[in-house]
C-alpha cells in the first residue's frame, strides 16, 4: 500500500491540530534560555518539559500528549546540524517507533524555528524513512494475523517543491522488499519460488528476464557455481539475469548489480553447527539488497541500463554435495582447488561476476553475506566495502556517510593472494587459517569481476540486533540506500 507524501510551506494552525493524531515536532537546538519559536501549543509543552524536569536534545523523542480534542500523540527533538545522516536516522526511528505503535493514518511534521533549508530536508528525509521503514509489512507466519498497517499519508510542514519524495519512496520500496525476502522461512523461499516471486516483480517493473538453469550453466563451464548447486536434490538452482533498458539512454554503459543468493546454507559437507546454522536462510540477503537496488533505481527512471544478476543455489549436504579437495573449472577457465564447502559465496559468485562482466559494464558491484571475518573486523554496524578502483575508496565512505549505511573499504593488495597459491589448481577456494578471510574472499572474487570498475559489498550490517539506524527489523536491506546515494549524488558513474 503506498503511502502519500505531502507537504506544506506553513505551519498548521492551532484548529488544524485538533484533528491531527499524531505529530513530531524537531526544534532548534538551543540554550535553555532562548525564546522558543512560536507555533501552536507552544507554552504548554514549555511548561510540561519544566514540571517533569526533561531536557529536551537531539538523541531521544520526549513524547506528551496535546491537551486538544484529538489528544495528539507528540514527540520532540532538538535538531543540530552536526548530526550525521546516521544519528538521524537513529533519532528518526525513535520518533517513528512512539507513533507507529499506535498504528495511526497520518503523522504530521513540523520543524518550527529550523532555518536552515538543508537541515529542514535532511530531518525530513530521514524522519519519512523512518515512518516508512517501520510501516512496512514484514512476513509472519503466525497463525493470528496482525492488525493491518493503517498509514496512508505523512505531511511535512516546512517543505519546498523542491523536496525529492520519488526517491524516498522508491528507497523505501526497495529496502522493504530486500527485507521482506530476507524475512521468508527456507522452506517458502527456495530457488525456485525465489524465481517464481522475481518473474512476478519482472513482469510488473517490464525488466526483461533471463534464467540460467542447470544445463546453460553446464554449456557455459560454470563449474564453480555448479560444484554448490550439484548437493541440491531439486535442480533448482541457477543464475537470474534482469535487465532494465530506459527509453532514453539505453545505448549508454550499463550498471551491473550481482547478488549471493543462497537460499539455504547448511556449510555442507564442512556442516555448520547449530548456533552457526541458525539463519542461514539469511544468506540470500545480498541478492535481495542487488533487487531491491534494481526497483528502487528503474522506479526513479534512471537513465542507463541495469542489469542484475542473481546467484541462487542452496548449499547442502548429501552424497553429490562437492567436498574439500575437488577441483572444479569456473566458466572463464580458473581452475579452483575446494578448500572448504562453507565458503560457497565467492564459488557461486565467482561464476556469476565472469559471466556479468561479459556485459562490459561502466561499473559492477556485488553484494554478500560473504564472511564471518568481516563482522569479526567492523561488527554488524558497518559492511566492509573493496574495489580494484582506489580512486573510488573516498567516494564509498561518503556514500556510505551521507546515506547512514556505513561501509568501511579494506585493502586488496596482490600479495594477500598468496594464500590462495594452490599445489594442484590455479587458485584455492580459501585458506583454512581464516585470518583476514574477508581481504582474501575479495581477491578471490576478483580474479573473476574482470578488469572493469568493480565494487564487492561485504554485508557485515544485514542482521545488527534490534535493528540499525531508521531499519526496525534485524535483517536491514544494507545496500539498497548506500548504492542509490553512491550512484545518485556521488554520482560515481560519471
Ligand atoms: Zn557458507
């Protein structure tokens, strides 16, 4: 259900409220002496923050009541300019959190006393993505349905025309359906009705679909990814390839997104014990974020190609599951020593990135779950971020900065490949060592991402505890913000 965004350059009125809900109300930050700026109900909450001796500021939301005819649920922050889009986004969940409890139609906006314009947009956006973040519907699958989700419109007092609502809701479709994936039991999301949901979404966006089943990844040498998808007892597995081909632009370099998507990681042969199995079905977070990056981008109509790739497979164990030591060929002719079943990533990205680089992007990213060492190096709080374009390295951490989903970039120099020097093989899959697994996944990944621009995101921040940032859930879409602000206003493409 869409939600409407509306805006308005002035304040509602003292008899408008009466018939608001719910309302956030962000002030400028201030010494306690200052005047406060004058908007409707003012003195009341003034004299409600004294009583209850509460400080006003700009990590919390003090929620009170108006004394009008429709109670108005409120909340209040302080707002500073030095905030990162991070911190934002934090307080904007907690303002969101306090009204969607509450399961309202509308929530109303007002920045009385806020000059600057930038801020007034920033706090906007981030409070809407908040709303919208939190008002979407995830699966459940608990027999007692829950109420449906009521909120249909948000206002926001304070706002130009210039104020950009087709990319918040396109971020926010795609971010939703990134975690709406992520959230669907194993059983309910395999590879084949993974597919079945994509055709459905290719069909409706008018991207043109492509499968590459068992036998067309047989023809062309993709033995990597096959040496994964061979334990499956359905032949379900294969590689999805969408495109979206703007009217005006379509002879331009196109943007090639790449996803892990294994629908199921039990390790395989190298079995995972159950603590490390729990939420495994998880693993295709990173073909959910390269879909939901691909809506979020053909719904604002942007003007080159974009074609997304996605890896989807089970890793389980049987008897044909492949096994430590096997050598398999990839499709672009490396030969790959099996070091360990459990790093089925980069076995099925390895294949998947050669043959997307057939398309001669102006630019590949991919994205994984891909390493426990990664979350060892950042946490789940940021996602580790490489490139074989050092030039691009500035570049990610402010797409990262100003988007709140924060990549940290790792090195990727040639010698870390030594540890993947094979006896029998060209390369080995990974080392059994461990040590900087997240560093050597990536130069492994690259021997196959060709020599074009490339960036490998390493999804660290798709499952933080409660959350991260605007995101409510513990699965967070990681990517789908930081690409359309890499692509968008750090314009990297260009
Ligand atoms: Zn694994």
């Amino acid at each position: 259900m869409k939600i409407h965004l509306k805006h308005r350059a002035d304040l509602p009125t003292q008899a408008e409220l009466d018939k608001i809900s719910n309302l956030i109300i962000l002030l400028p930050e201030r010494d306690t002496s200052a005047p406060w700026p004058a908007f409707p109900f003012m003195k009341i909450i003034r004299n409600r923050l004294k009583i209850t001796d509460s400080k006003i500021n700009s990590k919390s939301a003090i929620t009170t009541d108006l004394p009008n005819e429709a109670g108005t649920r409120t909340t209040l922050s302080t707002l500073r300019a030095e905030l990162t889009t991070h911190e934002l986004l934090r307080l904007a969940r907690k303002h969101a959190d306090v009204h969607l409890a509450q399961n309202p139609r509308d929530v109303t906006l007002i920045m009385p006393g806020i000059r600057q314009r930038a801020l007034r947009h920033r706090a906007a956006e981030a409070m809407l993505a908040a709303l919208l973040a939190g008002a979407a519907a995830m699966p459940t699958c608990k027999s007692a349905k829950p109420g449906k989700k009521r909120l249909r419109a948000v206002t926001c007092h304070g706002l130009g025309d210039s104020f950009d609502y087709r990319r918040i809701q396109a971020e926010c479709a795609g971010n939703s359906l990134a975690r709406e994936l992520t959230a669907l039991p194993p059983n309910l999301l395999t590879p084949r009705l993974y597919r079945q949901r994509i055709r459905q979404l290719a069909r409706q966006q008018g991207w043109t679909m492509r499968f590459l089943n068992h036998k067309a990844l047989e023809k062309e040498n993709a033995g990597a990814f096959l040496a994964v998808a061979q334990g499956s007892p359905d032949k379900d597995a294969g590689m999805v390839r969408l495109s979206y081909i703007p009217a005006r632009g379509k002879s331009r370099k196109p943007l090639t997104l790449v996803g892990k998507g294994i629908c199921y990681d039990t390790g395989g042969v190298n079995l995972k014990p159950a603590r490390h199995m729990h939420g495994m079905h998880e693993d295709m977070q990173g073909s959910a974020v390269a879909l939901g990056a691909l809506l979020a981008l053909s719904q604002l109509k942007v003007p080159f190609p974009v074609h997304c790739w996605l890896a989807l497979a089970q890793n389980h164990i049987g008897p044909r599951a492949y096994k430590q030591n096997d050598v398999v060929t990839a499709s672009n002719g490396t030969t790959i020593e099996v070091m360990h079943t459990d790093a089925e990533g980069r076995m099925v990205l390895a294949d998947t990135l050669a043959l997307a680089a057939r398309d001669k992007p102006a630019l590949m990213i991919d994205y994984a779950t891909l390493t426990g060492s990664c979350v060892y190096a950042l946490g789940t709080r940021y996602s580790g971020a490489f490139t074989n374009r050092d030039s691009y390295i500035p570049t990610l951490i402010a797409a990262g900065k100003h988007s709140g989903e924060r990549v940290w970039p790792f090195p990727l120099d040639e010698d870390y490949e030594e540890a993947l020097e094979s006896k029998i093989a060209d390369i080995k899959q990974c080392t059994l060592d461990g040590e900087a697994d997240h560093i050597i996944a990536a130069r492994f990944l690259q021997r196959f991402a060709g020599k074009g621009p490339w960036i490998h995101i390493d999804l660290a921040a798709g499952n933080h505890k409660g959350g991260l940032g605007h995101i409510p859930t513990d699965y967070t879409g990681f990517g789908v913000r930081f690409t359309l602000n890499l692509l968008l206003d750090q314009k990297i493409m260009e």
